[in-house]
C-alpha cells in the first residue's frame, strides 16, 4: 500500500481542493484560508480529504472544523488521532446534526491522541466477550459492556457507570498499572454485580447535600460488597488489589478520607489512626453485625459521618469520583428526577435538579409511516488507519418477504456438531460385501465361512468401507447492479447488466440442487448510509416465475460499495450449514461510491471484507467484465481468484465454468 | 440366581444422594417391569443412580455405552467362528434378557436410530427378542429391565430417537441438585469439608449461567468432585480447579477467561 503523503505528488492538494469546492464552496473558502496559516510539517492532502469526507455527509460540521483548523495546531500534528476523532463524530452523531455540529465545533480532537487512552480501550474491546460471559455468571447477562464517550485527557479519568442496561468502563485507566487491567476489569464488574443484586436502584435523592449522597454511596458500596463476599469470598481478595489508600498516600482532604474509610470498611487488617475513619469503622461493624439489610441504619450511620465532615470543613471536590478505582459514580443509585441524554448520564452529584412543567401538548396521533427495510450495519476498513470503523455502514433490504430470523437463530445452536457430521468421508454411508476395503465385513465372512462349509460357492466379497459423500457447497451470486451495468459492453449492443443477468440464469440452473444451495443477489450503494440490497432469489427459494421475475425486473443505479455488499453476503452465508460457501461476484468495474474521494479507500475496504469472510469459511471470487480490472481485483480477492472476460459472449461461460471449477474442488 | 451372573452384581452400596422421589418413582416402574429413559446433563449422577437401584434392587447390572458405529448385532448377538464352525455368542443385551438383569444403555441416542429398533418387542407386553440370525425366540427373564439414558442438551437435531422408540418408556428428568445437596455430594465424594466443596459448587452455579453462550453445558458435579478431590491431596485451588474444571470444559479463550474469573471470585487472585 502507498502511503499518501511519504511522497506527496504536486498537485495532490490541489485536486482534492477542487473535489472539496464541488462539494462546499463555503468549506472549500475556510480551508484554503486556514492552510497557509499551518504548521510546515501538517500532510494537507490528508486534511483536506478528511475534511472532504466530512462536508460529503455534513456540511455545516465540516465548516465548523474548517474555521476552527488553525487552532487546532496540536491535533494537527498527530494526523490519525485527528481522523479517528472526526470518523467517531460522524459516526457517533450519525443522526443528530445539531450534537454533531456541536461535536465538531467543540469537542477537542486530542480525545484520540492518547496512546494510553487507546491501548485501554482496545484492551478493554477487546476483552468485551470474555468479561460478558463473566458478568453473565453473576446473573447479568443482558447488560451490554461498553465504553464511555472520550474525553479531553485534561479532565481526571471519569469512574464506571453502570444502568440497567449497560456497563460503561472509562477508555483511560491510568491510576490502574497496566498489569492488573484485567483484575481491575473484572473487580468493576463484580462490583456492578454486588450493586445490580443488593442495591436498591434509584432512590430519590431528593433534596440531600451532594456530601451526603456521596458518603451514603461509600457506605453502600462497603455494605454491598460485604453481602457479595458472603457468596463469593474469593472478591475480596480481588478488592483487596485496589484498595492502597493509606495515611501517607492518600492525604487528609476529603477524596483522601473516603478513601481511607472505604479501604477501613474493606479491609480489617488495616489500621488507621485518624478518628473519624475509626469512627465510621466502628459504626460500620456495629451496624453490619445486627443486619446487612437494614438500609436506614446504614443510611443514618453515613448521615453522622457527613455531618462530622462538614464540621471539618472538607468540601466535595469538583472532580470527586469514589475510590478505589474501580468503583463506579454510583448515579444508578440516585434518581435525580432529570432526563439527561444518554450520554451524560455522568453527571456530577452537585447539580441542582429541577423539575419539568407538565407537557400540556396531546400527543400526536396521526398515522406515521413506518419504514418496515430492513437495515443491518456493517464496519468498514479505513487503510490509512489501518483499523475498522464500527457500524459505519448501513445495508438496506426491502422488507417484501420477511426472512425468517428466528427461525435462522434456532439453527444455530446444533450447527457446530453438524459441521463435524459433515466431513467426508463419512461413516455413516457404510458400503458392506465389497470385493475389497479397510475392514472385514464380519457378517459377510461368517456368511462365506457358512456357505464354504456347506460347499457352496462362496461369494468372496467379505470386505466393507465407508463411503464418500460431495461435499456441498452454498453459493451466493452477487451482482452489481451500479450506474455503470447501464453501459454497453465493448463490441456488443448488449449491456453489462443483461451479461450478468444471463450469467446468474445460467449458474442458478446449472447448480445440482440435491446438494448445492444457491442465493442471487444484487447490491448498489448511495453513500454509507443507502447500501441497498436486493435478494433476488432465495437459497430456499426454486428458481421459478417469480424469481425471473424480479431478476427481470432489476435495473441499473448508484455506486458500487463493494465491502459492504460482500459482508452482507458472507453474514447471509454464515446461516447455511453446508461445507463450502462461496460468493461469486459479477461486476464490471472497480469499487466507488459518491461520499469517497479517496481511491484506494473502497478497494482496500474490500480487500478486507474478503479476508474477513475468508476468515468466516466463506471463499470469495470474482467475473468480471473491467479488461483493466487486474490491479484492484488481484488485490481485493488474491491472485487466483478472479477472471477477466473479455467478450460479452464469454462472461456468461466463464461465470459458470468457475462456478463449476470451485464447487467441484 | 445364575451364576453367570454374578460379575454384574454390584457388592457394596454405591453413594447416591436422592433429589427428589426418583428412587420411589424408579422402585415403581420396576415393579410394572417398565422401561426407564433417565434424561440429563453430563455429569448429574444418572448412571451412579442406575448403579444404586441395581444394589438396591438386588438385581445385575449390564451397561452398554452406545456410539454410532453400533448395529443390531452389536446388542444382540452374532456368529463367530471357532475351531468347529460357526458359533453363536450372546450380545450384552441378549445376555441381560436371560439372567434377569438390567440393561443400561448409556447415551441411547448415539445409536443410529434404525438400530434401535431391535428393543421394541422387549419392551412392549411381548416382552420377547428374536434372534432370527440364530432363529430363536428369546422370552424374557420375568426381572429383566431395561433402563436408557441420554442428555437432551447437546445432541444434535440429527441425532434423536424414533417417536416409536420413546413412547415405550417411562421417564425421569434429572437435573444438578441444588446447592445444599451439591455441596454434601461433593464434599463425600471428594473428602473435602463443606466450606471448599460450597466453593467449588458456587463456581459451578456461575459457569451453568454461561450455557447457550457457546457452552453446551455447565461445570458438572463429576468435575466438581474430580477438582475437590485434588484440592483434598493438597493441589492449589486455582490448578485444581484449572485441571479439572476449566482447562476441559472449553477450547473458547473468552469463557475461559470466564471461568478463570468464576474460580478468582470464589479463591481470591490467583498469588
């Protein structure tokens, strides 16, 4: 892969300038204001791409990061945290464009640039799996694991959140070495778990002093723990890790007391000297010696201990967030009568609440249309990141005939032992009386024995093996349908899209279908958010009247969004139970799409979604009808996995020459 | 009684700890000679069950484990050869039906289901076998019994038995007992006190929570056992428990780290 801007050629910036004019002028104005301002070393072909790409899909966005580029000097110069940050607002704001406008005219693109802020998250995304299993055997198994929207690493790192649908770790952990992460990991969500079972969630805080709130949430998070360890006495030692806070380290200011205390209530082999630590020891151990269930005592115990922190002068700190570090903010235990958007659901217990006029307004009755596509989100590979943007685009299918999901989802539990059965050679086709094979037919030779005895003639074919069976094999067609099948192919009246059609007709009936499956479908794509997606015939579905009709019916349109399609293809796949799957795909011309100015993006976009499916057992190949087409295609499906046809005659025989050729392998 | 039978006679009383009235229900299905089907996840006590109800019962016990390989001539009989001629040899099952005693088919529903079919005239009133290789009709013993057991979990949609097959029996569901009857089990299988064995058995509980997220099945009372007994020869928990629960029960490197966590929630950090 070239790197772009190791050897930026000459006019580079000017073109994608001149791409960005056509797209906003007004952007296009604030840019080439703001480029002679910047940094020598800032790769402006790569800045102006980016910023392309945003005014492609928001136009008022990319103009308030355009007027806004000269101040960013230092995200300037890290130019990949600068794109991973305006690739998660695009992504992230996707529906709203006033939070996205917000996003771009406020948010600090140095979020991104923290190497250690993004090693967290990728150790902790990657990880998702495992700690949901974990969390599931605490009995949770619904809640989603997550990560906390980022944050300008100036701020102190936030503390988990937990709702009663996800768990949201922070991305940075850096109070946390990075050898115990996965201890500090599974220490939340243990934690979570002694909450989601022992606290009750949402109280009203009503009109109580943040103080207090917080020093009750301390002593509730000591009073769960304590009933979790009951049951699992093995967390505490788990705690145990976290809790340092000491004399020394920690400090006499508030943060430093809690701490302490809550190490004190942890820990009964730590001493502490200070007395109103020892006091909240003691009234703790009183308290949990009667009964852990009797929350008001608990709550007057915290209530005393607040008091005795006001006479002492100490104040909530701004920033305050409950230590050890993996406590959460404990917000699910308050109810502060305000709906806060999802995303700022970390608010700082200071805050004043107020409460809503009633909204008088009826609420609208009219009928609404109801958009029944189906929609399913794909990833899609950025090369020059060299990392996946998650759920970046959107494929949509007719909702005409409803597929059936649960049935799809019931299949997938035996699947894996039928892939076992599958196997050939297969034991169970047992082919007994054959002249000759591995073992003796036992039946058979006694059978012989008995007739040579009797001085019959014995028949002599006392050996039996097991048989072979083909392996079947899944295919889906996969047909671009894009602006470009309108054109003719050359030296023939016929165009691209009749040559493909002709060839999937062909294919589909040609296929023995006692043993192979096959699927025809169509894509063409209108921006990341409009792949559109068509099934044209169903892998349990006969070629008959009505899928000829529909592939009759299809008509050429769009761009070609190749990745997306041939993810959406493998996923389809991925329900059948056969033993090779494969997508053939007819095109006729190398991915693109109107939202990408960058050449290379799409096909290395593909490039990936083929080793990605290859990676699912699905095998990719690809006809197509582009006699240019060998640098892309070499790249996106490797060396021996594509054709170039030359003639409009050929395409067809080609198509089912190699359809042939693979499923017979 | 036969002597023939005496190598199937189980001697000394082996442990079971009943979880709810099945031997009642067994000792009465006995009595109106009906086949039993014993359902239930691996490692629950289905065959130490079988094993006790034959001591109790004073009755031989013949087990068999089937697989898919087996044929009808597996289970019945066959002619082999000898330095005479052809000679007929009973099959475990053939043999069960003489002596009176109980026939225990282990995981029935590995068998292929066309072999299966040789217990229908068994277990209807004909209560016969025919031999139609050896052309004899084998009336069965008044106490012969025949006794199945699979597990409904993870077999697959292939592998299931003829609605003609199972409507011939009698069934009783087993399941893990719950948690205070576990811990005894374990604890007197293994030899460890009941503080370790509740342990073990609260690991267990969890890892049962994880199954149909790509475990076919929970940490069984068999490992259990397997894992405290480790622990009783003075093993570390941590391995113990690697060795016999975790490392085994699954290849996926996510519910390993899973299970890992389940047994650090119940010994602490590994030191």
């Amino acid at each position: 892969m070239r790197p772009e801007w190791s050897a930026q050629p000459t006019g580079l910036v000017e073109r994608r300038l001149a791409v960005l004019r056509h797209i906003d002028a007004e952007t296009h104005a604030a840019v080439c204001r703001a480029l002679p301002e910047l940094d020598r070393e800032v790769d402006r072909a790569a800045l102006v791409d980016l910023v392309a790409q945003v005014a492609a899909e928001a136009p008022d966005a990319a103009r308030a990061l355009a007027s806004r580029l000269i101040h960013l000097s230092d995200a300037l110069a890290d130019p990949m945290a600068l794109r991973k940050w305006a690739l998660h607002g695009l992504q992230r704001h996707r529906e709203d464009a006033k939070a996205r406008h917000q996003f771009f005219e406020g948010h600090d693109p140095l979020a991104f640039a923290d190497h250690r802020t993004e090693d967290d998250s990728a150790h902790l995304l990657a990880r998702r799996g495992a700690l949901s299993h974990y969390l599931a055997g605490f009995g949770f198994a619904a809640h989603r694991i997550d990560l906390l929207e980022p944050q300008a690493t100036a701020l102190p790192a936030p503390a988990l959140v937990i709702s009663n649908e996800s768990i949201r770790f922070p991305r940075r952990t850096a109070e946390v070495p990075v050898a115990q992460r996965g201890a500090w990991q599974r220490a939340a969500l243990a934690h979570a778990a002694a909450h989601l079972q022992h606290s009750p969630l949402g109280r009203p805080a009503g009109n109580r002093q943040p103080m207090l709130l917080a020093m009750m949430a301390l002593v509730e998070d000591a009073r769960v723990e304590r009933l979790m360890v009951r049951v699992h006495p093995g967390l505490h030692g788990l705690w145990s890790l976290f809790h340092t806070a000491t004399r020394e380290t920690a400090g006499f200011d508030y943060a430093g007391l809690a701490a302490r205390l809550a190490r004190a209530l942890h820990d009964p082999e730590y001493a502490d000297s200070n007395p109103w630590v020892q006091k909240g020891r003691s009234a703790f151990e009183h308290a949990a010696a009667t009964n852990l269930h009797d929350l008001a005592e608990f709550d007057s115990l915290a209530r005393l201990l607040a008091i005795d922190m006001e006479k002492m002068r100490q104040k909530l700190p701004l920033f305050y967030r409950p230590q050890p570090a993996y406590r959460d903010d404990n917000t699910l235990l308050w109810n502060f009568n305000a709906a806060l958007p999802e995303d700022e659901t970390r608010t700082i217990v200071r805050e004043d609440f107020e409460l809503r006029p009633d909204e008088k307004t009826p609420p609208d009755l009219r009928p609404v249309e109801v958009d029944t596509r189906r929609r399913t989100r794909y990833p899609e590979w950025d090369h020059q990141l060299q990392a996946l943007r998650p759920d970046w685009v959107t494929v949509i299918e007719p909702a005409s005939r409803p597929v059936r999901d649960a049935a799809a989802r019931a299949m997938r539990q035996p699947r894996v032992q039928l892939r076992g059965l599958a196997r050939t050679p297969d034991r169970a086709v047992r082919r007994t009386r054959q002249a000759e094979g591995d073992e003796l037919d036992l039946n058979a030779a006694v059978d012989n024995l008995i007739q040579l005895r009797a001085g019959i003639a014995p028949d002599g074919r006392v050996f039996q093996r097991h048989g072979r069976r083909r392996r079947s094999t899944a295919v889906v067609l996969l047909m671009d349908l894009s602006e470009s099948t309108k054109r003719y192919v050359p030296g023939s009246f016929t165009p691209v899209l009749e040559v493909e059609k002709r060839a999937a007709t062909l294919v589909a009936e040609s296929l023995d279908i006692a043993l192979d499956r096959i699927a025809v479908h169509g894509f063409s794509s209108n921006g990341r958010h409009e792949v559109h997606y068509e099934r044209i015939k169903e892998f349990d579905e006969a070629f008959d009247a009505e899928p000829r009709r529909r592939m009759a019916g299809l008509e050429s349109g769009l761009s070609t969004r190749m990745g997306a399609a041939l993810r959406h293809a493998a996923e389809a796949l991925s329900r059948e139970t056969t033993d090779h799957k494969l997508i053939l795909l007819l095109t006729d011309g190398e991915p693109s799409d109107v939202d990408v100015f960058d050449d290379e993006h799409l096909v290395e976009d593909a490039r990936h979604a083929v080793a990605w499916a290859t990676g699912q057992g699905v095998r990719s190949f690809c006809v197509t009808l582009d006699r240019h087409a060998d640098g892309y295609v070499r790249r996106i499906f490797g060396a021996r996995n594509y054709l170039i046809a030359n003639r409009a005659d050929a395409f067809a025989g080609h198509a089912g020459q190699t359809l042939v050729r693979l499923v017979a392998h | 009684m036969d002597p023939r039978s005496h190598p199937y006679l189980i001697e000394r009383e082996p442990y079971y700890r009943a979880a709810g009235n099945e031997v009642a229900l067994f000792t009465a299905a006995h009595a109106r000679s009906l086949p039993m089907m014993l359902k239930g996840p691996t490692g629950c006590g289905k065959t130490r069950f079988v094993e006790h109800m034959a001591w109790r019962l004073k009755r031989p016990l013949i087990t068999l484990a089937c697989n898919e390989d087996m044929t009808a001539s597996d289970l019945v009989g066959r002619y082999l050869l000898d330095a005479q001629g052809t000679v007929w040899h009973d099959g475990p099952l053939t043999l069960a039906v003489r002596l009176g005693a109980i026939c225990y088919l282990d995981e029935v529903v590995e068998m292929r289901q066309d072999s299966a079919v040789v217990i229908h005239p068994l277990t209807d009133d004909r209560r016969m076998l025919p031999l139609d290789k050896h052309g004899e009709l084998v009336k069965a013993h008044p106490d012969f019994r025949l006794v199945v057991s699979y597990n409904p979990g993870y077999q697959s949609a292939a592998k299931d038995m003829k609605a003609s097959t199972r409507q011939r029996f009698g069934g009783i569901d087993f399941d893990f007992l719950p948690v205070d009857a576990e811990v005894e089990v374990v604890s007197h299988e293994s030899g460890v006190g009941p503080e370790l064995a509740t342990r073990l058995v609260r690991i267990a509980a969890q890892s049962r929570a994880l199954r149909g997220r790509g475990l076919d099945e929970g940490i069984s009372t068999r490992m259990l056992v397997h894992a405290g007994a480790m622990i009783a020869e003075g093993i570390a928990p941590h391995d113990a428990c690697a060795l016999a629960m975790t490392t085994p029960l699954t290849d996926d490197h996510e519910l390993q780290a899973a299970l890992a966590g389940f047994v650090e929630a119940q010994f602490g950090p590994r030191p």
